[in-house]
C-alpha cells in the first residue's frame, strides 16, 4: 500500500456511455496533483492536435494530495484539458469546498471523457456508492448561482458542486467552471481559458460531490507532519502581505500600486493609471464594506480551514451580498479599462459574469474592443450589461463577445487587441507598465495568467527589461510546484522562499526524503511537459508573443513599450542548462 | 538594358504618407511574375508574425513577365501578401484586363504599404504620369458592379479596375480583390484568403490602372518567339481538354465527374454526391444558356487572347446577364453542399457574393456551418440571401459569416467544420472522395486551395493513399511554375507535360538558354519561399492537417475517409532529397 496522502484514486467518466470507473493512481503519479496530474495526463491520453470542442479532448478536474490534512491553502481544485481558447494546454483553478469533498471519497482526480451523442446536458452526481449521471432537466441554460441553490437545497448542504453556466454549455472561449464555496455562494471560478466549454461539450451541466465520503488521510509521520504544518502556518502568520493585506484589502489592495507604477490597464489598454483609481482603490472596498455592515466583511475564505482569508463579500446598500469575492483583475478590466468608477457597477458585472459562467478577465478586454468597435462607449453600464445580456441569450453578438478579446477583435477586424498570441486576454497587470508581465504573458504554456508568475514586488526595475527573463521563468517554475501541489499561489508570498517549509510537509506525509530541491524540479517537470503538448498541438516559440500594438505603442504614463529582444524570449525555452533537455520547436 | 520582357518596374505606394515611386525589378527577379513575385517579396519585406491587417502587412499585385506578347492566358493578375483567413502567405489570382495594362505601364507590380491614418477609403489612379490616390467618397461601401460601371463611364472604357466590395472594407476574412473582364464586368475575382480585407486594411477601395501606357515589349528573339507561341497555341488548340471540354462546358464539366466519384460536397460536406446534380451539371449550365439566347453564351473568356475561352455568361429568362462566369467551385460550395439545385438561384448567389466581394468557396462552406448550428435550412435560398445581405450591413451575423467558415463554426462552437487547418474551407474536390486533394488541401503553403494541384484526372486510385503525396506534391510544384509567370492553370492541361513548350517562350523572349528543368526548379523554389514565410509565421507540420471529421466521418456513397498516415504528409516536406535544402520546422 502507497504511504501517504489519501486521494489516491481517478475516476473516470464516460460521456458517451455514461459508464464510470475508478482506478488507482500510478505509483509514479502518487505526490502530484492540479496542474503536474494535468500535464501529465493530458500528454498522454488528449491528441495534442485535436479538436478542443471535440470528443477527443478530456476535462480533467485534479485536486492536491495534501487534501483534508488540515494545511491551510491546499484545497484548490483545478480544472484542465486542451483550451479552445488558446489552442494549447490549460489549468485553471479555483477554491471553494469540492477539492475537500473529492479527497474524502479517496479522488486525486476525475476525467471525462467523449461526449454523448444526443448532445443534451447532464449531472453527474458522486457520493460514496460511485457515480450517478442524469439529464440535466430544468437545470439546463440556468445561471450557475440559481442553479447551486436549487442543488443545495434538494442535496442538501454537505455538497460540492463544479458547474458551468449558460455560456459554457453554448461551449464559449470564456466560459469558466464554478465552484461553491463555504456558504453555498457559487462563485470561485476556474476562470480561464474556456474550460467551461469543454466541460459544455462534454455535456456536464455540473458535477455534484457529496460530503458522505469515508476515505481517511494516511500519514507516514503524523508528529513530523504536525511540526511541518505548524511551521508552514506560522511563516503565513508572520509575513505581513499574508497575515495583513491580503486578509484586509484582499488582492484590491493592488490597484493604487499598479495605478500608480502606471501599469493598471485603463481604458481598453490605452492608459497605465485611471484617473479614477481610488474610487476603485482597497482603501476604498474595505471602507465600502466596513461602511455598509449587514452582512457586508472582509477576511472571508474561500476555502475551510485557510488561515489568510484574502477574500470578501461585496454588500450592497441594504447590507446583501452582490459578490464574494470582489477581485483585483475584475476591478481592473471591468473597472479601469471600461471606465467604470463605481465598485457597485463592478459587483454587478462580476455578479453577471459569474452567473453566466464567463471569465471577468477575458469579458473585460472583450468589452474594452467592443467599445474600439464603436459599439458602446466607456462608463456606459446600462449598455455594458446589455451586452453581458446577450452572451447569455447567445445572440450572434454574444456569441462573438462571449468568445473572448481575440475574438471580437477578429469579428471587428481590429488589430489592435490586448492579447498574447496564443489568444487569451492580457490580464490587470499591464506588460508595458511592468515588464517581468511581458514575459510572463508570452512565455507561460497556459497563455497570459497572471497567476502564472505575478514580477510586480520583485526587487527588480519594472521599467528595463534586464532580469525579467530569468525572473519571470524562476518564479514561474516555483509557482508551478505550489499549483501542483494544491496550493493557493496567495502562500507563497510567505512561503515561497523557504521550499523546507513545504518539502517538510510532504516527507512527512509520504515518508519520503527529498531536499529543497524538490519543488523546482517538480516546477519544472510541470512546465516541460506544458510545453511538449503545446509544441505537439502546434503552438511553437511564434505563439510564444504578444499583440502587436504592445510593441509599438507607448503606454502613458511611462511611455514604456514592451522592447525584448528575440533572444530574450527565446532564450527562456532554448536553454538546455536550465531544461535538462532541449524544448525547441 | 535587360533582355526581354517590357513589365520590369515596381510601384511602391504608400497609403500613410499618400506617396508613391518606381524602382526598378532586381537582376534576379526579371523572369519572375504573380506568385513567385509574392513569395520573393513577402519573404524579403513582411514580418512573417505581423498582424494580416495592421501597416506592417503589405499588399503585393504582381502580373507575369509574358505580357503583352500576345500569348494565350498569360496576363492573369495576383495578388498576395500575409493572410488573415490562414495567417500564412497567400496568392490569389483572376483573369480580367488589368494584367495587359500594368504591363503597357511597365508594371510587374504594384506594392501598397502602411495604412492611412485617417481610417479612410481612398482610389488609387494609375496611368503613364504615375500614381494619383484621391479620396473614395461616394464609392464608399459601394458594390464591385455598380463601383465599376461608375468608374468606368467617368474614366472611359480603356480602364483596368482591381476593386473590394464592402466585405474588403470591413476587413472581413472571406473578402476578395476582383477584376474588371473585357465587358467591363467586374468579376473576376482573386478570391481566396482575404486579400480584399488586407485591401480594405490598407484604406484602398480601388485601382484604376489607365490603357495610356506606352511601354513596348522587349523581345530577345522575335522569330523564336513567333516559332514558340505557334507551338504553345497548337497544343492548346489540339487537346480535347483546352479545345472542346473547357470551352463548351467550362468548369461546370466536373460536376457530373466528381459527382460520380462521390467527391462533390454535398450538404455541409455530409455526402458525397448530390441527387439533383444533374440540374446543375455543365450539359444543364448548357443547355440553359443555349436555350435563353439573348446576352448569354458560352465560350466567353476572361482575358483578352485567350484562345481556351472557358468563361461563360450566365442569362435569366429574358436574356440578360445574371453572372459571368459559373464555375463549378461555385455551383458545388453554393449548390450542391447547401442543397440548391436550381442554375438561377446559384448565379444570383454569385452575383450578390462578388458584388460584396466575398469568396463563394468560402461563403458557400461557411452558410453550411451556418446550417449545422440551426441558423436556416438547406435549400431555403431566401434565408440564405437574407443572410448575405447581414453580410453586406456588417451586423454581428454578416461578420460572422463573413469570416469564412472556421469563423462561423468557432462561434457556433461546431467542430465539425470543412476546412484545413490553416483556416481556408475546402473547395468542390472533396478530399475523402479524391484523397490526393486531400495532400493538396493540407500540404499547400496556400491552404485549402484546389488550384495549388487539382488531381482528379490523374490516373491514380482516388480511393486509395498511395501515389497520392507523390503526384500532389510534383502537380504543387508544377503548378507553381504555371503560377510564376502569369499564365492561367487552365493550359496545362495541355501544356503542362511538355514543359520545353514554355520554356521555348522564356528563352526566346528573354534571349536565355534554361533547359526543360527550369519550370520545375522555378516551382520548387517559389514553394520553398513560400514554406520558409509559413514557418516564420508560426505555421508548421502540426498546422498542415485538415479538420479532424474527415478522418473520423465515412463519407457516403463511397465511405472513404482521409486515412493518410503521419509520415505520408510529414514526407512531403522533410525532404531534403526532393527539395535540396531541410524545410523541417
């Protein structure tokens, strides 16, 4: 028997047959999770070059062998496959209750497979017997928020549920998948990349994991572990960013220091700072709570037992709840790059967003060209939410729109679209203004994450581009061990630097003897094998760069201009040292 | 003074400074026309990753080096530069008499650079004094006829006009560049991969090329000539192809032929052969024109001096002109794969298609994707002209559509789309049926053009793989040549197995000494550019594959599918044997 870790099994779900499966993991699989289960198995079981909306393509969902251990952060859910959005290898992940849930019945992961041939929608229900799917019935075309609550009520609360919305069954470049968090809320996104139509096409309305599972942790060495586990919280307990901001302003604490290094895209990326950025600011969200009461907080979580609680609930004025939670990259590229001032305005669109099950980000810069088009104008609410209006009805303008930036840049026929090449948005980290991003944008296998390595508090000066290569791919190899392993990126600001804190963890839950080493190895297995699927699906070191305009045109008010050399870019996967291996096209 | 030939000048025009020059052909390019040209130049002077429609791009008009000489189909017109249907290079070429006139000008091409900033549509004038670009005003968003009839009774008659219809000015992916045929209808169209949207990116709505010029012909050796163009004329003259078939029935001769191989796209490419393919066969095309006198005929040609006269004029039932010329790409993309059986619905379609300035192959692929995803029925023609006109408006579904068919499946989110993977839809051979086109739709630098290497009359097993990359790959190259120096694909027939018919001319005009290999190198060297420019792009072997249904998808009556193995592509360019040079990725 395999020490260690209790999530030790993948069930996999047919969608042409409805038939299901467990298996156990492989042995050499048996510490991985998320984003490393990902990439390993989408290399070995998806045609690299298939079609993503096909029935060749898989969802698979992975959570982290560190579930139900009582570590804080380490319940993420990620959500994987090949994206119809950039053509390569996508992970996303989000919070909420279901990574716990999915440990309890014993599961590392749960692939889905084909699709059904009478292309309707259905449930997939899992509780400790195995795997139930039925039609989705009336819950199809419904709003991921009604659709949690009517599941909640009829399952009752000890649920999870990963659900798409009505823009991932109409199969949308920007369709997220949804997760419940600690109150029922069905609003931690697996945002980016359209895994939400690939969960459509695959006919998954949404998964329901019960909380009846009996799968109990195996640690090797239950006092090494609750040594590592206390060292692990009490770096996080200690570390300003984690112990203070985050749990205060949450990531809108972000908003004056990007506004003001000139790097907050504003206005469909023509500006760096919005002239209205502290309305928007976290100075002005936590007093927008505190202010309001009701039911109105900060330091909420997102998922049980995280000890930063970075999230928020967004009260109106009656004290309800419009969003939890309120995030920096929503304030940006719905705020700031549509000229909207108003975090109530903002709310209301993440709210929209969310029940139709599309990614802020990408609907942001989507509606930044919309307005390029002509079709609207900045600060324009009422016309904005119309829009978001009809991606939900899937009219052909919500169709375009609600394919994403390139997209509707393509549809327009404008050029000028904030994009990397590989097709996805450009996040609220504006490149020109911090140039680390430029890199970290172009290069990532996922396309423009932020969340693939966020260079804005590094030592380094923003503005040149000495350092960011080597930067942006070291931090990026780091991340990619943390995703990995189930963590919330939002540890490693604490912990980041101190891999023992982490690698105590493990060798005490499996018994194992690695050394610091161990995470960047692990980081960099993870993105050899993201780039070995993208060169297989045809994304090669051309894919590799961003928009055009980025290039050329300066971004007040910096006036800076994303100036890399090829051999910058080129140098980051044409490095054998660093590689081991040749990763050329 | 260089030997031969009279067209040795370019002319640069540049649409931000309005300025245009002349400069003169380089040494190594003299021989070199159209698509050669093309490769040269896009190869030398467009980034190969820039944007299809920002200023970096170019528009390249380039005609042969045999203008003017009196030598049948030798002064068609080509237009290319970076795709923005395949984001590759693209040459598309037409009949018409703007060939003959650049040459009187001493034009073998025309080069217009950068965009107006202004956003606007201009017309470039061109007679022996220059280039003279005025505002388009009025011609704004008019239609190619009524835009040429204008043109025509304000500047005369002795005009050449290359124009865009509305869909160029929207930049739409499906837009073309036509040309104006002897009778001043402006038909004939280069029409594939978009060069009317990178036309309309570069603010031009049209060009008008003046008869004034007094350029002469250069003739190293008239009486070899004299000799030359006897033998190249009396072998076109005396097969059965080039003398009876294609002036009787035109193109619309293979609809029986390929209808019978079970290869004609037939409702959205779900069967092969089509129940009513009589009504519109080349014996019903005609048999209507014989029958409604009037206006209509057959043996109509393009091209001053044309001697194979493939052209025809399409009557109504009064006799007046619906569309000149009928082809079958039309009558299978318009007809047959959208299930319309009537000769008179199909040349309206035409007509209101070239009018727009969208390619039929395109638009006839993408209103069948159309149908997939519910929009109207097949056969319903009044649906389908409504949709042409969205087309024309620019609303958000006439975008779509306008697209092109990868487009319109993306939006719809249908995988099942006919078309390579550069993005191109397949013409009328449809490549389960005739699965050497499947070599050319996937291997040809161009995409899914059917003119790169038609090889349904070769004599091979279409049904079966072998021999097929083979004859493909040498018909690319062959065709290629043909592509070079201006002549229209329609003699080789004839002349393309006797390769010293041509060469004769060449030596003769331009006082060398090549040998019969020099068609044969010229194409491989045009391909070879043309690879190089594609892999700079980002393209490679992972994008020289065609949609994944017509490996998976029997196609009825004969239930083949593509079923080429990996290395029978791969071959066709790892090759260094065959090409003299590595043209891996």
């Amino acid at each position: 028997m395999k020490k260690g870790s209790f999530a030790l099994r993948i069930l996999r779900i047919n969608m042409s047959t409805f038939s299901s499966a467990y298996e156990e993991l492989d042995d050499k699989n048996f510490i991985l999770g998320n984003r490393a289960l990902i990439a390993e198995y989408a290399n070995l079981e998806i045609p690299a070059a298939c079609e993503p909306l096909g029935d060749k393509n898989k969802l698979i969902i992975a959570v982290g062998p560190l579930v139900g251990l009582g570590i804080t952060s380490s319940a993420r859910v990620s959500v994987g496959g090949k994206s119809p959005l950039t053509g390569g290898i996508k992970e996303a992940n989000g919070g909420g209750v279901v990574g716990t849930k999915m440990g309890k019945h014993g599961l590392r992961a749960i692939i889905i497979e084909s699709q059904p041939s009478d292309n309707q929608s259905y449930i997939i229900f899992i509780n400790k017997n195995g795997a139930d799917i039925q039609p989705a019935g009336s819950y199809e075309r419904m709003g991921n928020y009604e659709l949690a609550q009517s599941l909640l009520q009829q399952h009752g609360k000890d649920i999870g549920i990963i659900s798409i919305g009505p823009a991932g069954e109409m199969k949308m470049s920007s369709a997220g998948v949804f997760i419940n968090d600690p109150e029922g809320s069905q609003s931690r996104a697996c945002a980016r990349g359209g895994m939400g139509a690939v969960m459509g096409s695959k006919g998954v309305k949404a998964i329901v994991v019960s909380g009846d599972g009996e799968y109990k942790p195996i640690v090797s060495d239950k006092e090494a572990l609750k040594k590592a586990r206390y060292n692990f919280h009490n770096t996080i307990k200690s570390n300003p960013q984690t112990a203070e901001v985050y749990p205060k302003y949450g990531t809108a604490s972000a908003v004056m220091t990007l506004n003001e290094m000139g790097a907050m895209p504003t206005l469909n990326f023509t500006k760096g700072s919005f002239d209205n950025a502290e309305n928007i600011s976290g100075d002005a969200l936590y007093d927008l709570i505190t202010k309001r009461n009701g039911y109105g907080r900060h330091q909420h979580r997102c998922m049980q037992g995280c000890i930063i609680n970075c999230s928020n609930v967004v009260p109106d004025k009656f004290g309800n709840p419009i969003i939890q939670p309120l995030e920096y990259e929503t304030i940006s590229l719905v705020g700031s790059n549509l000229g909207i001032s108003s975090l109530d305005d903002i709310s209301k669109i993440n709210y929209i967003c969310n029940d139709i099950g599309i990614d802020t980000i990408e609907t942001g810069a989507a509606l930044g060209v919309a307005v390029e088009a002509g079709l609207l104008d900045f600060g324009d609410i009422t016309s904005f939410i119309n829009l978001l209006g009809e991606i939900k009805q899937g009219t052909p303008l919500g169709r375009i729109i609600g394919h994403g930036a390139a997209f509707t840049g393509k549809a327009f026929s404008i050029s000028r679209v904030p994009v990397c090449k590989k097709g996805q948005a450009l996040p609220g980290h504006e490149p020109r203004g911090i140039k680390g991003m430029a890199i970290t944008y172009s290069m990532s296998p996922m396309g423009a994450d932020h969340t693939a390595a966020v260079t804005f508090r590094a030592p380094l000066d923003h503005g040149k581009t000495e350092g960011q290569m080597e930067f942006s791919r070291n931090l990026q190899v780091n991340i990619a061990a943390y995703d990995s392993l189930g963590f919330c990126m939002f540890v490693t600001p604490a912990v980041g630097k101190q891999p023992k804190l982490t690698v105590d963890i493990i060798n005490a839950v499996f018994g194992t003897s690695f050394d610091n080493t161990f995470l960047f190895e692990l980081g960099k297995k993870v993105l050899k094998l993201e780039r070995r699927f993208n060169l297989n699906a045809g994304l090669n070191d051309k894919h590799d760069r961003l928009a055009e305009f980025l290039k050329n045109e300066p971004l007040p008010p910096t006036n800076q201009v994303v100036d890399f050399r090829e051999e910058d870019y080129k140098r980051f996967w044409h490095d054998p040292d660093f590689w081991g291996e040749h990763l050329d096209n």
